[in-house]
C-alpha cells in the first residue's frame, strides 16, 4: 500500500462519522455528506468529483429488497453455485495464481481455499462484476434509512479514496451494494485493508488478481481469522445427540462432541472451540465448525451463502461432497412467513419478518421445539408450524 494510502487510511479511522439525516431531500443529504466528508479533512476537490452528478438510483434499492435467492435452503443454494465448472476453474485459478494464493497463506494465515470460494461466488473469478455506478449505489444505500449507519463511513471511505486518485466516481462500477472487485470489497476495506500484491503502486481490484487476492486475506485477517486453522468440517452425527445443543450459538471443545458421538466423516476433529451446524435439521447433512467459520461473516451476513462458501472453500481442498440425507421439506415462502409471525408472538425476536431463515429464527424455532418436546436441530417443520 502506498504511503499515501496509508496516511488516508489513518485519518479516516481517527475521525468519527457524524450521521447525516437519512431520507428527505436527496440534494440536503448530499450536502451532508459532503460537509462530513470535509470535516474529515478530504480536499474540496475530491468531494467535488464525487458530488457531481450523484444520483440517486431507485434499481438499487429495489435489489436491496429483494434478495429472494436467501430464502433457498442450503442444499438448493449449494447445488446452484457449486457446478463442476466452478470446481474445475477453482483448480485453474488457484494454478494461476500459485504465488498469491502462497503469499495470501504466508502473510495472513488464510488459506487458498476460502479467497477462491468467494472470488467464484461472487464474480465468477472476476467475470461478472457488477454494473451498478458505485458512487451512485452508496449513496443511495446511506440515503435510505435502513442502514445508513453502515453506509454513510463507506461514502466517506470513497470520496477518500477519489482524493487518492484511485476511485472514478463517474465510472467506477461494481455491485448494487458498493462493492468493488474481483472479489467485492466495500471502499472502507479497500481503503484500511487493500494490498498492492503486484507491486505497481497502485491498489487495483477490478483488474489485479494478485491484489484481489491479497487484499482480501488482509481482510479476513483484520476480522480475526485465525492462521492454520479449520473452518468447517463434514461430520457424522449420532441419533442420541442432544439436538438442542446444535447450533451457532452452543459452543463445546471439539473433544466433547466427540465424546457424544460425533465424529469426522474424513479426516480428525480439530482440538478448538466448536458448533455442529445442521443446514436442513438432523436429517440433513452436518458440519462442525470452528471459529474461523465465524469470520466468514464479516463477508457476507446471510447464513446459507457463508455456509455455501465454507463448504466450497473445503471442497475446494480436497473434502468430499457431502451427504445431503434426507431431511424433512423445507417450508414454503408464505409458511416461513406465517411461523416467523408465530413466533413473535410467542416473544421471539427474529427481526424482519421476511421469509429468511436467518439466525434469529433459527434459535426461535430451536427454542419452541424444546418447549413442545419435539427434536430442537433448528429446522422449521410443517409439523412446528401446526403445533404453534
């Protein structure tokens, strides 16, 4: 990273963002920003450059509330992005780029495996990017009032890099929420966390592999990723397993799980803290995960695609398909709508009631199966939708 680079970097993160009114007027708004921008120290010119012809972009917002494809179960999910195509360009790519790929491991403990699950995940080893103007997305997405807190520092993070010369706000594009790349980082972790992996002085994710690559290690790193160690691993589980102990939020020694029955369907249980993740219920396939699994959403929140992407990043060096079983029929749209709704009114928190088997419902439905005695693996049933 250039000095330059650096020393915006610092500044950014030793000033606090002052929250610009969300809504209203667009113009006001962008004067906000932009005053929040100068307080920050960035130069007129640069917030110029980005101001001029902002607009905003109502197909953002309408991608935003609609990402249908997260209300897929983890065997849909997984059997649509996982093809053998990708398999196949995975080990091209991870050729390729032998010596990032090392570097990424050497520099930042991050193994090659989960860069190049998401590096096919999201843009198909840089083919599909995005066409969205980013300048226009981020703001539009820090005008709307339903996380402007999350994205009003990434605008400021942009202008900041305009003032760097490194961001276009005119023809930069990327994906409808801001991110940027082969491997779709947001402009504040291209600012404090971008790699210049190719040495030409410049931090280029859009057409440098090796600084894709190695950008997105250093960020895996700052959110914790633990060198050498595991992230998810297929298991064999007992019928005697305590279900109610599954689950993200119950963590044991790996060594106790085994104690219970459970064991590694390749390979031996790692010796950390671990979760026995059960996508699709007891009858499904089962991963025990170890806190690296955890870092992974820093990437992205959604439950089913860092799944996807543990399990591909494993695949990817050398697991097995998993045993998908069999497990009981996932519930249509309108009935997780309608057991979501169910269980607010038991006094659940599971946030937005929008369809998505997300965490919070996921511990909800975990909590209703103990109460009315019926197997708690965290799998919403037809059967848990009559009985509440």
């Amino acid at each position: 990273m250039r000095l330059s680079a650096i020393s915006l970097a610092v500044a950014f993160a030793a000033t606090p963002a002052i929250s610009a009114p969300c809504g209203g007027d667009f113009s006001t708004f962008l004067k906000s920003m932009a005053a929040e921008s100068a307080a920050q120290g960035q130069p007129e010119s640069a917030i110029r450059a980005f101001m001029d012809g902002a607009q905003r972009d109502p197909a953002v917002i309408k991608a935003d509330h609609s990402q249908g494809v997260f209300r897929k179960t983890f065997l849909d999910f997984s059997q649509s992005l996982i093809s053998k195509g990708r398999i196949q360009n995975a080990a091209v790519y991870s050729k390729k780029y032998d010596a990032a790929f090392d570097a990424a491991m050497q520099k930042y403990g991050v193994s090659r495996g989960v860069i190049l699950a998401f590096w096919a995940f999201e843009t198909d080893f840089g083919q599909v990017q995005g066409d969205f103007n980013t300048r226009n997305a981020l703001l539009t997405l820090a005008h709307d009032c339903r996380r402007p807190d999350f994205f009003q520092p990434q605008v400021l993070a942009a202008i900041a890099l305009t003032a760097q010369g490194s961001f276009n706000p005119a023809t930069t594009q990327g994906a409808w929420a801001g991110e940027i790349g082969m491997v779709q980082m947001l402009p504040r972790d291209i600012l404090e966390r971008g790699v210049d992996g190719d040495g030409d002085g410049k931090i280029t994710l859009k057409t440098s592999a090796t600084d894709a690559i190695l950008s997105a290690a250093h960020m895996l790193q700052f959110y914790g990723w633990q060198a050498g160690q595991p992230w998810l691993q297929e298991v064999v589980v007992p019928d005697t397993l305590d279900w109610s102990k599954t689950g993200l939020d119950n963590t044991l020694p790996a060594s106790q799980w085994a104690a219970q029955g459970v064991t590694a369907r390749e390979g031996k249980l790692a010796n950390l803290p671990a979760s026995i993740l059960l996508p699709q219920g007891r009858k499904g396939p089962a991963f025990i995960t170890y806190p690296n699994y955890k870092v992974l959403f820093e990437w992205n929140k959604s439950f089913v695609y860092v799944t996807t992407a543990a399990y591909f990043a494993a695949r990817i060096e050398g697991a097995a398909s998993y045993d998908a079983g069999q497990p009981d029929p996932a519930l249509s749209a309108n009935d997780m709508v309608a057991l979501q709704k169910k269980l607010a009114m038991h006094g659940h928190d599971v946030g937005k009631i929008d369809g998505i088997l997300g965490a919070a419902t996921r511990a909800a439905v975990q909590e209703e199966q103990v109460r009315l005695g019926q197997p708690a693996d965290g799998w919403p049933t037809a059967k848990l939708l009559d009985a509440l």
